[in-house]
C-alpha cells in the first residue's frame, strides 16, 4: 500500500527510498527558483547563472558558505540530470533534499528583509553555515 506523508522529514525518506534522483532533481529545482527570486528581489534580472551567483554574493546577508553550498548542490543536481545513471544513496538524496530546503528557507529570510517584511523579527537569520549571518 503506498505510503502517505504530512511532514517534510517523511515526505523525502519516503521519496528517497523509493527514487532517490527525484528526489535531487525536485529539490533541485525548488533551489533554483529560490535562487531566481531571490536575484529577481534584489533587481537582478534574468540571465546566466553567474548573475544569480554575483547578486548572492554581493548581498551581506548571505555568506560565502551558503553560496558554497548552492554550487555544491547545483553541480549534484547537474550530474543527476546529465549524466548517465549511476545510482544514488537514499541518504545522500534526502541530504540533498534537507541542505536544499534551508537554503531555500534562508532566501526567503533574506527577502523578507530585504522587502521590509516582519520587521519585528528579533533574531537573526540563523543557519548550520558557519559564517552565513556575518559576511
């Protein structure tokens, strides 16, 4: 019987388990429209993935680390995509999925602040990258 999921943790385990490069390839592509809108936000227009990159990089609330970390995912993706199959690790897709989902979360958080939205959040924009509150 197929199994049902209503939290993210249980969503990528099962989908993991039953197709681990779907897994990449959808959390991939929600990584990357992040990316897009957080560059559309800061009046980056579209263009090559460069673009998206600089503006990440210029902005000084997002760090070094967490633009590291897009690439690193961006290039796991690619090859996921392109390459020809060569299977994937339940555990390497839903860590995939988990780095993925910050980040987009974190982008989210910068525009927030970046549109003036919920300027009453006292804490920080806060992540598991070492350096990416304090460029």
């Amino acid at each position: 019987m197929h199994q049902l999921s209503t939290t993210f943790e249980g969503r990528i385990e099962i989908l993991a388990a039953e197709s681990p490069c779907a897994l990449v390839l959808e959390w991939g592509r929600r990584l990357e429209l992040a990316v897009k809108n957080f560059a559309r936000v800061v009046g980056v227009s579209e263009g090559p993935w460069r673009k998206y990159m600089e503006a990440l990089l210029n902005d000084p609330l997002v760090g070094e680390e967490i633009l590291s970390e897009i690439s690193r995912l961006r290039s796991m993706r690619n090859k996921v995509a392109h390459e020809p199959p060569r299977g994937m690790a339940a555990h390497d897709a839903t860590e995939f999925a988990r780095k993925a989902e910050e980040i987009v979360w974190l982008l989210g958080r910068v525009q927030d602040v970046r549109e003036g939205a919920n300027q009453t959040w006292a804490h920080p924009i806060k992540s598991s990258f070492p350096a990416s509150s304090n460029k």
